[in-house]
C-alpha cells in the first residue's frame, strides 16, 4: 500500500477556522492501492490491519462473535486484551479450555445478563441497574385482567404461525361457511347508526386550518363523545377511565366538556402502559380534574386507585382500543363490579369503546371464547379467523400495477377461491363474530351491550363501536 499526495482543484477546501475567512488550500493525503497488486494480497493485508496494532501482537478488533450480527464485534480492545469491555464477560467461557482468565473480572448482571458488570462493583451496580425491580403499587396485580376464563386447559396451538396461504382451500371454505352460518343466526350484521357531534367540538371541527387528518380524529372523538351525552354517562360523581389513552386527545376534549357542564366530583383518568410526547392532557390546568397513570390495562386494579376514592362510578371509554386490549378493559371494568365488598361505593356503570384491530386478538385473552366454543369454533380456527378479519379494512396488500392489472381482467383478484370484494365482506363478518362473543361475555357479567356505527367509512374504515351499561 503506498500514499499519494493529492493536489488537484477538488482536493483543497475552505477553512473555517481562519478569522478573516479567507480560504485556505489545503492538499489531502489519500492512501491509495498498489495497481499491480494482486486482490487477494489486498484483502488479506487489510485484514490483517484490522485485526492486529502496530506490533502485531495484540488483537485491534475484539475477538467476540456476534450471533446475532453472524460477524465479530467491531469494538476496540485495550492492551493485552482480546475482548471490549462489553464483551470481557464472554471471555471466560470462550478461553476456558486454555485455563486462562481473560474476563478482567466482569460478570453479567444478575438483574440483566445482556450486559456485564464488573465483579468488585457488584453491590454497587445493583443498587442503580435499570433492570431492578421497580416497586409495583398497590393498584397493580400483574395479569389480573389477562385470564383465560377457564379455558387455559386447551392445548397450545401449534399452527398459530401459520400463514392462511398455507392452508388447504377446501380448510378456509369450510371455515368461512362456518362464519357465515353463525352471523346469519345471530342476526349481527344489523347495526345503527349512531354518528353524533359534542357541543364542545363545535367551533374545533369548523377550523378551516386544519387538515384532513386532523378531522377526522376530532369528528370520531366529537360522536364519542356525543355518544357518552346521549346514552346518560355525564353524571356527577363519575370518574372518566380512558384505556390505551396514548396522547390522551379524547380525555382532553372530554375534561374539556366536563369544565363547561355543571357536574360535581368528576375526574377524568388517563391508563397507558407506554410514555408518550406531546400529551394533550397536560394543556389541562386542573390537575384535580384530569390525571394519568402508567400501567397495563391487563394489570390494572381500578379500586385500588388512589385518584378514583372519591368517586362513586366508573365510565370506561377507549378510541381504537386495539385487538385484546378492548377485552382486557372489559375484564378490568367487571371486576370493579365483582371485588367490590359491602362497604365499596365504587362500580362500573358502563363504557363506550371504539373497536379497533381486531387482528390484534389472542386466544388467552379473547372474553368471548366461550361463545366461540359453543358455535363450534376452535383454537386453531379462532387463529385463522384473526388473520381473516385484515380482508374487511387493509386492501388488496398488492402493488398499483398489480391491482390495475386485476382490474382489466388479468387474474380478477380472484385469491383463496374468493373475489377481493367477498374476502371483503368474509372480513367483516369474522370482525361482527368477534364482537358478538364479546357482547355474549358482558351479559354473562351483568352488562347490556350492543354495536353501533360512530362515524362514516370514509372517515375510518374501524366505525363500530361497542357501548355497554351496567344490567
């Protein structure tokens, strides 16, 4: 390898370090290969450069193999050493034939082996790990709301991972007959209308500044919010439960309409398990009236809330709840109702959710699987229903041309033995079944429930939501 001075025009560049800015031409030294040189030569010599310092005795690169990466780790290592830092722990099992001790004295983390530690630091680095268990309030029962309502005794299905292009079309024909019959004879297919507008949204959602993105989540959280009005939530002693709040948009402009209405002792309560940026909530000056708490809606004890003690009802409301997070909020909401002793005031008196991702549904946590059972519909069936259910509202999930192509005749979106508008409408039915077994679940609970349309498709595709009252 040899260097080359360089110093032709596009070589030099302007310096700005000088202070009276003048450019300064500065020539540039490149290393450049040998030409007659062989390409093996080169590769070799270079890698030899990479592994090896300048006395060609100790390794540059440390000598840990990244599983995962399928390459060694590209860290630099300290003198005499074969390993980073990072990686020193795994120096012990990987030179243990050879008896030598090349750990530098580092172990992994007992609270979390992915990284390590070093051994004499131990007492110290656990007292400040961020993996040390945080201690859980009292409100929180980790997977209390995650039951599987007796049906945990079912083997484990082990064609969950299994792709509906796997199955035999004949299988899936079968199965959709078995949709259709169920939606038939319960009739689900027949829902309302019920597309509402808040007060509080009136001059919001007359804004000509905004976007269509930005209306249409406020025309959904304006007939939510309507919907909470018509169907008598808006009392006085209530505490508001937003489940998976996320940026908290529907708790900002329901503690909105709460501030200009006359009721007493009402709260509004925000529930997420993530941190968010941006939160609406916080442009909310009374803290007494709105709060928020980090935890997962399957953990989640409501009568253990602190921020809900003067409160006398709970009201769930959620805007695209997805998949199983709608049935954990149902199990959480019924079991304010079935823990509460004689002395407790606090109960569920209803909820209104928007129903969202049905996709996102698991067997464990699904409330209406004892409805499914009994139509016939198994683990493994439910497993392909959640996979169908994607045909009602995520398109063809095929190319422009491919989808033009289909259109002028060539193939007619013919897949499964169905046409794209009847794995639509397939889509849909498996969606209305899942909803059923969850009204089924709530009436077993002491709810009355139903399904109503909350806004139009062309504002989300996902308009149904569900609306429950305590019987």
């Amino acid at each position: 390898m040899r260097f080359v001075l360089i110093r032709d025009r596009d070589s030099f560049f302007r310096c700005g370090a000088s202070s009276c800015g003048l450019t300064r031409r500065v020539p540039i030294l490149f290393a450049m290969d040998s030409a007659d040189e062989p390409v093996e030569k080169r590769a070799k010599s270079s890698a030899t450069m990479e592994d090896k310092s300048d006395d060609g005795g100790v390794p540059v690169r440390c000598r840990h193999f990244v599983q995962r990466k399928k390459r060694y780790c590209k860290m630099t290592v300290g003198r005499g050493k074969q390993y980073c830092g990072e990686h020193e722990v795994h120096a012990v099992t990987d030179t243990a034939n050879s008896g030598e001790d090349q750990s530098g004295g580092r172990i992994p983390c007992p609270l979390d082996p992915k990284h390590s530690i070093s051994a004499a630091k131990l007492e110290k680095h656990l007292k400040i790990c961020n993996a040390k268990p945080k201690d859980r309030p009292s409100y929180i029962e980790v997977g209390i709301n995650a039951s599987s309502d007796g049906e945990g005794s079912e083997m484990a299905n082990d064609e969950a991972g299994l792709k509906l292009s796997d199955v035999p079309v004949d299988q899936l024909k079968s199965l959709v007959r078995k949709v259709e019959g169920i939606f038939e004879e319960t009739q689900i297919g027949m829902i309302e209308e019920m597309m509402l507008e808040h007060e509080a949204f009136k001059e919001e959602l007359r804004n000509e500044s905004y976007g269509p993105q930005t209306l249409k989540h406020l025309v959904q959280s304006a007939s939510l919010l309507g919907i909470l009005e018509r169907e008598s939530f808006f009392q006085d002693d209530v505490a508001f439960v937003e489940f998976g709040a996320g940026k908290g948009q529907v708790a900002f402009w329901l503690a909105t309409a709460l501030q200009q209405s006359k009721l007493k002792n009402v709260k509004v309560f925000l529930v997420d398990k993530a941190s968010h940026r941006h939160k609406k909530d916080n442009k909310i000056e009374d803290r007494e009236l709105i709060q928020r708490v980090r935890a997962d809606i399957g953990d989640l004890v409501l009568r253990k809330l602190e921020v809900l003690k003067d409160s006398r009802k709970v009201v769930g409301v959620g805007k695209h709840l997805c998949g199983g997070a709608t049935d954990l909020a149902l199990r959480c909401l019924i079991r304010a109702n079935k823990d509460g002793s004689g002395g407790d005031v606090l109960r569920s008196e209803g909820f209104v959710f928007a129903l969202c991702c049905h996709h996102r549904c698991d067997w464990k946590t699904y409330a209406g699987k004892k409805f499914l059972l009994r139509k016939g519909i198994s683990r493994k069936e439910f497993d392909l229903v959640v996979k169908m259910v994607s045909w009602a509202v995520c398109g063809t999930g095929t190319s422009r041309e491919r989808r033009n192509a289909e259109e002028d005749g060539e193939g007619g979106g013919i897949k499964y033995a169905m046409t794209r508008t009847e794995r639509e409408e397939v889509g849909k039915k498996c969606k209305r079944m899942l909803d059923w077994g969850r009204i089924q679940y709530l009436k077993e609970n002491g709810f009355d429930a139903g399904l109503n349309i909350y806004a139009k498709p062309e504002v989300t595709l996902e308009n149904v939501c569900l609306i429950g009252h305590i019987k």
